[in-house]
C-alpha cells in the first residue's frame, strides 16, 4: 500500500512531428479564392500535384519588355464593359500577371548563411522568373514520388546546359478550358527542350502518367485570364477528354457569342512592338526543376 502511494504517474512522450508523406493540408476549392481559377484536380488525399519544369531569369530588358505587354493587354481589357454597357464580373474577364516577384516572407535562410548572403539570396529569389513547362500537371501517389523525383533527376544528368531565345508571342488555353493565356514561345533552343521532353515523356508513360503535348508548344505565359473559348457552365459539365471541349485557342469569340481576349490583331500589335526586343534576348537553360506539392527540387543539367 505504502509503495503504491509513493510511485509517480507514468510521464507521457511527445511524439514527434510527422513528415510531409501524412500531410493533412486542407485545401480550398472556392475560385473566388484564386482570381477565379478552377481546380483541374479534385482534392484527394494521398495523391501530390506535380509539375517538371525549367526556370528563366529574365534580363532587366526582356522583363521590362513582357512588363509593357502585360500592361497593353491589362489596359486593353480590365474594365471591359459589356454590349449593353454593364461591367463584366471581375472572374469573368480580368486579366492578371505572372510578372509580380512573388512575397518576401517565402525566402528561408539556413543556418550557415551570412547576413550578407541572405540579402543577396532574397535579392535573387524576388526577381520574376519565367518558367517553361516540360510536363503536363501531374497527379501522383505517395509512392511515386521520390520515383518522379529519379527520373527528373536521371534526365536532367544526360542533357547539358544549352541556350535559348523566343521568337514569338502565342496564345493557349489550358486542358480543361478554364485558362486563357499569352505567352512567348521559345524558338532559338526547341530541339533541344524536346528532346529532354521525350526523354522524360518515356519514363512518364512507364509511370502510366500523361506524357507531353503533340505538338509541343514551349512558352512563357506572361498573363492569364479565365475568359476562354468555352463557357463557365460547360468547362463545369464536360469532361477536359470531351471531344466539344477540343477548340481552337486562337478563335476571336467564345461559343456563347463574348469576346475573347488576345485575339490575332493584339498579338499581331505585340510582336510589332515587343518582338524585337523579346528576340534579342540569350537565355541559359542549365536545371530541371520538379515540384511535388508545395516542395521544388532542382537538377542541374549534366550535374553529379
């Protein structure tokens, strides 16, 4: 009895954190949350968002030169008023930049770093950066990550750095129609860029995930809107593999009779103005960039 009042209460251990792998993020599926964008995959858990893609750091001169066409587009259609002179709905027909640096308060900084170094760090990460896609979005399992995450880095190991210029200003919807965007589309470095895609497209369809588009079309969007070729209810009710959804993204007007913005007379006034000086720009290519989720890696090309 006497030893029963004298033990102590057994002392619970933390346990500790879980890793990412049981991540129970919660995720919002309200468009008017994301400038009107529409999720292209439901939310399920267990399954991770993917994208391989390459980074551009931009001249001070090609990045003021997209600035002004961003702004000519933005000028030309924010505030559109419709045929009966009634504004449009701000989701419906606002067009956005990617050109903004993306927030401060995402740097991190490691333990070894100088104050010197963060600064310089922070610098370089605030500058825009423009991104060419080398993949479709991705959905993968758990399990398959640190697999997509081999064969990136397996690709990027048999290509060397190369360079690269644009040639000309385009314009593309995304696969289930919910996106409009303008971009300029790489010319100068192309072969190049398709044959890591088909080197990644092999190991892709071996993963039983969807390989590139045919044909390819490597670009830099520079702004977006939700306004596309077809309607708001029918991108909801039809499937993205719907043969009424395969249209054309260079049509002047949407099914339900609006106008679409970057028609061929705005683009055709771009490249008068801007094409020049978008030309004459070099840009390197020296990584492959992979991001699962919020997490991007990065392979140099040729690299250990």
């Amino acid at each position: 009895m006497a030893q029963e009042e004298h033990e102590r209460p057994t002392k619970k251990r933390k346990l500790p954190p879980l890793d990412d792998s049981f991540s129970t993020d919660s995720t919002t599926t309200n468009p008017e949350q994301h400038q009107g964008r529409i999720r292209t995959h439901p939310h399920v858990k267990g399954q991770w968002a993917c994208h391989v893609y390459v980074e551009l750091t931009p001249s001070k001169s090609l990045l003021n030169s997209l600035k002004k066409a961003a702004k000519k587009l933005q000028t030309t259609h924010n505030g559109h008023t419709t045929s009966n002179n009634s504004p449009t709905r701000a989701a419906d027909l606002v067009v956005h930049s990617f050109l903004h640096p993306p927030p401060s308060s995402t740097f991190t900084t490691t333990a070894t770093s100088t104050s010197s170094d963060d600064k310089n760090k922070k610098k370089e990460k605030e500058k825009p950066k423009l991104h060419i896609s080398l993949s479709r979005p991705l959905m993968v399992q758990s399990t398959q990550r640190d697999q997509l995450r081999s064969v990136v880095a397996g690709t990027a190991k048999s290509f060397s750095a190369f360079k690269a210029r644009y040639a000309t200003f385009g314009v593309l919807e995304n696969d289930d129609r919910t996106r409009r965007f303008a971009g300029v589309e790489l010319g100068f470095g192309w072969s190049e860029m398709n044959a890591i895609v088909r080197a990644l497209d092999e190991q892709l369809g071996r993963m039983r995930l969807p390989t590139y588009y045919d044909p390819a079309r490597f670009h830099s969007s520079f702004v977006w809107t939700t306004r596309t070729f077809l309607s708001q209810t029918q991108t909801e009710s039809q499937s993205s593999s719907s043969p009424a959804t395969i249209k054309r993204v260079d049509e002047e007007e949407a099914e339900d009779g609006r106008v679409l913005p970057f028609g061929t007379d705005e683009m055709d006034e771009l490249e008068m103005e801007f094409g020049r000086d978008v030309r004459a720009e070099e840009l390197w290519v020296f990584e492959l960039c992979l991001k699962v989720g919020k997490q991007v890696d990065r392979f140099a090309l040729g690299g250990p």
